[in-house]
C-alpha cells in the first residue's frame, strides 16, 4: 500500500476508535501526559485541520490553535478527519509543500509532511485506544511504515525540551512492533489508565 493510503487507513483506525467514546470517556486519561481524551482529541482535531489547509497550500497559522470542539466533540474531529482524508486524496499531493508550523518556517515536501501524520495518526490511534481500555487494530504494513519513518526522531536530550513532540525513548524490548514504535516515541507499551 502506498503512503497516503496507510495514513488513510491510520486516520480511519482513529474514528473508529473515538466513534466508540462516550460523553463521561472524555474525562479519562490518556498516555499523552497530562491530556485526558478530550485534550487528545482537540489536539487531533486541529491537526488534522491543519495539515489539510496545508496540503491545500494555505498558511493561516490561527488553523493550528486549539480551540473548542464544541458540544460535541466526536463529531468534531470526525469532520476534521473528513476533511485531512480529503486534502490528501488530492492528485499531486505527495509533490506539494506543505507549511507546518510546528515543523518551522521552511515548507516541508508532501511526501515528508504525510509521513509525519502517519506516524502521529498510528500512535494516536494508540493512545485513544489505550484510554478505552480496548486493542488498537491498525493494519501492520502502516505499523511497520511508521515505525521506520520514527527511527529519524531525534532521541536524547531533544525529547527534554520544553514543548519537545516526543518525550524521551521508553526502554523497552520484545512485544509488538507497535509496542516498539510506541516506546521509541516516549510511551510506555504497559501504559493502563
């Protein structure tokens, strides 16, 4: 399967999953620290609306800002998957720059820009897995591709900087390669709320 189609598949794996959160599942934690549900999927819902004005070619930095979700939230970021899923379905987007914010001031290829949101969409899906208490089932080849684009994640002491997108690298051997990719990238494999 090419790049898009596994975000694709990733982004869906993530609906999924929030489509089966309640109203009182949005007050639980999650393994991103300190964030419960809601806060997770804020943070998702802008994301998505984000990489999707930027693959579109727009640069209004106030797309970026967390917001409200409104009353209701799952709805929410289901219609900012709609939309990513959209954006990226475009002919030729894999060649377009795209500006992201948080990545700096300097337009990063389509092709670099989606891989970053696979990676954040296989571990999110993740996470919002985990604060269910349920299994997260995402299709091994977008495991495996994430997982080896993580492996250019700087390590070290550029995961203890403030406002650093990853924490550092949890130790961790054996389990799946999910649980690899997820402690590569500062989450521990046992996390349970």
């Amino acid at each position: 399967m090419e790049l898009v189609a596994l975000d694709a598949h990733a982004v869906r794996a993530s609906v999924d999953l929030v489509a089966r959160a309640t109203e009182a599942d949005l007050s639980r934690p999650t393994p991103c620290a300190e964030w419960t549900l809601a806060d997770l999927l804020a943070h998702m819902t802008v994301q998505h609306n984000g990489f999707a004005a930027a693959a579109r070619g727009e640069a209004d930095p106030k797309v970026w800002e967390l917001g409200s979700l409104g009353g209701d939230p799952i709805t929410a970021y289901r219609d900012s998957a709609e939309r990513v899923l959209e954006a990226f379905a475009a002919d030729g987007v894999l060649e377009r720059m795209f500006l992201i914010p948080e990545f700096g001031d300097q337009p990063l290829p389509g092709r670099q820009a989606i891989s970053a949101h696979l990676v954040d969409y296989v571990v999110h899906s993740w996470d919002v897995a985990k604060a269910l208490g349920v299994p997260a089932e995402l299709e091994p080849a977008a495991v495996e591709l994430a997982y080896d684009i993580a492996q250019v994640v700087p390590t070290g002491d550029a995961r203890l900087v403030s406002g650093a997108p990853f924490g550092p690298e949890v130790p961790f051997s054996g389990g799946s390669r999910l649980d690899q990719l997820v402690a590569h990238l500062g989450r521990s494999p046992n996390w349970s709320a």
